[in-house]
C-alpha cells in the first residue's frame, strides 16, 4: 500500500493533537492531589455521575446554582467527597445517605 507524503504528514499531525490532549489530561491529574486533603478523596465528572446516579447536565446544574463546590484544573472539574457528603446531606430528599456511604466506602477500597 502506498501512503503520499502529504497524507502520512497530516495523519502524523492529528496523531500528534491527540496525544498532546491526553498529556494535558493527565498533567491536570498529576496536580489534583494539590488541591485536596490527604483523606479527602477527589471524584471527576463521571465518579460523581455514577455515584449520585445523576447526568452530566444535572451535575452542570449544580455547580451553576452553587449548591456544590468543584475545583477546576485546566478543563477537568473535580469535587471533594467531602463536599459530596455535605451536599447528599443537605439535600436528603433526593439521596438515601446510606447508600451514598456504602457506594463511597466502596470507592475507598479501589
């Protein structure tokens, strides 16, 4: 198979973009640990999202109204279980709190 010089040249350019990418993802995960206490976990958009059984969108929502802080680090947010906790706490109608302790304590173990 023959690849041309000017096809090969763009592959290589938008392989380039995408590692450059994960290197930014991963960089913002190195300097997480920074912002949070040694026993305060940090959760991502998904963690949260699955934790709290709850979209994307909802979690949008709830940093937007500010009813949950978040920490972001280049273009990654991330919560603190702690403050996770405070939030399912104060909004107890929605969330059954032991569950939200076991599913946490769960994530612990990993």
């Amino acid at each position: 198979m023959y690849v041309n010089d000017n096809h090969f040249d763009g592959w290589m350019e938008k392989l380039y973009g995408a590692v450059k990418e994960v290197g930014k993802d991963l960089k913002s995960l190195i300097h997480a640990d920074a912002l949070f206490d040694k026993d305060d976990k940090p959760l991502d958009n998904k963690d949260l999202c699955q934790l709290l059984h709850v979209s994307p969108r909802t979690l949008q929502r709830y940093r937007s109204d500010d009813s949950l802080p978040f920490h972001k680090r280049g273009q990654k947010i991330y919560y603190k279980l702690s403050d996770v906790r405070e939030f399912v706490y104060k909004n107890g109608d929605h969330w059954d709190k032991k569950v939200f302790e076991k599913s946490t304590e769960a994530r612990d173990e990993e």
